[in-house]
C-alpha cells in the first residue's frame, strides 16, 4: 500500500512516517499544507491519503478543502482523515454515494495505537467507510 501524509506539524508528520514504515505501509510522500498535498497525490498517485482534517492552523477547513479537492481528483484514492474532534458529517461527505477509494475517520487521539491506526489504514485501503469511535 501506496500512503502520502499530509499533516502540519513536522513531529507528527516524521511520527506517523516511521509507524508506518516501521509496519511495512510504503509512504512515498509527505506534506504540511493544502498546495504541497495536492501536488504530493498528483505526483505520487498513493492508495491512502493520511490528512490532518484541521489544518494548519489558523485555517480550520482548509485540511476539508484539501480532502475534498484530493476526492474529486481522485476519486479511487482512500483518505483517512485525522481529527481532533468528531468530524463524521465531515467524512460521510467525504463518502459520497459513489464507488471510490475508502474514506475513515481517525481521532488523533487515538494515534498512540499503531495497530489501530494500521488496522484502520487498511480496512480504508480496501474501501470501507470507518469511523473511530470519540471519547472512548
């Protein structure tokens, strides 16, 4: 599996770089923002986008604008989103009624689980629609 992150914050970019690689998830591309994000997926045509739904800061949809625009583009692309709140209305759009790569919703705080993140990474990979739970 193909995997670009796009998240904001270089320690938690290079953090879920390593799970990942650590777990034998190929990532061939990183990003801190909505251009860089774009262009990472056009260039490197991933399985699964990784992206910080609320980012950067300062800027709250932005990461929904970046997602969006990655769906529209490439609609058989996989995101799982990573969120500091619940976003489900967020990631249900994000769905759509079409066949299309997976969509998932991750709680950030939920990150210090690799195998979950893993878990989740794949089940989005092979299309599924997953929504962590919040809070508990």
């Amino acid at each position: 599996m193909r995997v670009v992150v796009v998240e904001e914050t270089r320690a938690l970019r290079d953090a879920l770089v390593r799970v990942l690689t650590e777990r034998g998830i190929e990532v061939v591309g990183t990003a801190a923002g909505h251009a860089d994000g774009l262009r990472e997926v056009a260039r490197s045509a991933p399985d699964v986008v990784v992206i910080d739904i609320h980012q950067p800061s300062g800027h709250t949809d932005e990461g929904v604008a970046t997602a969006r625009a990655i769906r529209a583009g490439h609609p058989e692309t996989g995101l799982l989103v990573l969120s500091s709140r619940v976003a489900t209305d967020q990631v249900h759009h994000l769905a759509g009624p079409r066949p299309a790569g997976g969509v998932g919703c991750l709680p950030k705080e939920r990150l210090g689980d690799p195998d979950r993140l893993v878990g989740i990474l794949r089940r989005v990979h092979a299309g599924e629609t997953i929504i962590d739970s919040f809070g508990d």
